[in-house]
C-alpha cells in the first residue's frame, strides 16, 4: 500500500510495506496525538506528535500540501524518521499516513 498526495503523485509517496523501519505500534494510518505551531491559522506546522506513547520531536517540516478536507505534513523527526502527518481540518483530526528511516 503506497500513502501519496491527494494530487496524485506517485514520485513523494511512503510505501507503508516494504523498505521502512518500524515505529513503535505501526500505528500508519491511525489517529495520533500532535501538538502543533498555530499563528495566523490553527496547526500551521506540528511540533512533535505522540505515537504509543513515545513522543516524536519535529525536527523539519520537509513539504506540506492541502487536500480538499486534509493538510499534510511531510516531517523530519530529530530520529531521523520521515513521516507523512495528515490533519483533517474539519473534526481537528491528525494521522499518521506513513513513515520511513
């Protein structure tokens, strides 16, 4: 299972199979707890989000991009992870989409 942009890019994709480390849980696709920078706009960038109870300290935000409903977040973690968060701006919602080492 391949977790890509809205826009249909395969090019910046996260294969949630093959080719990754593992994050505690493998909690891809399900609903973390993230503490984001608001200034002008709720959550305009995360600032480390907590997955099985491990908090993971946003190193970069490396892209982001919207979707109809969802922002994305393309982050470094000071791990040295690559991870997709996804924010549902209607129900304030965050995501974990898919990560990488």
């Amino acid at each position: 299972m391949r977790n890509c942009r809205d826009r249909g890019s395969t090019s910046n994709c996260l294969d949630s199979e093959a080719g990754e480390g593992n994050m505690p849980g493998e909690n891809k696709g399900g609903i973390i707890k993230v503490t984001a920078y608001s200034g002008y706009k709720a959550n305009e960038r995360p600032l480390h989000f907590i997955v099985d109870r491990k908090r993971n300290e946003v190193k970069r935000v490396l892209e982001q991009w919207r979707g109809q409903d969802h922002d994305y977040f393309k982050v470094l973690t000071r791990e040295g992870r690559v991870c997709v968060l996804k924010w549902h701006r209607s129900s304030d919602t965050w995501f974990l989409q898919g990560f990488q080492t």
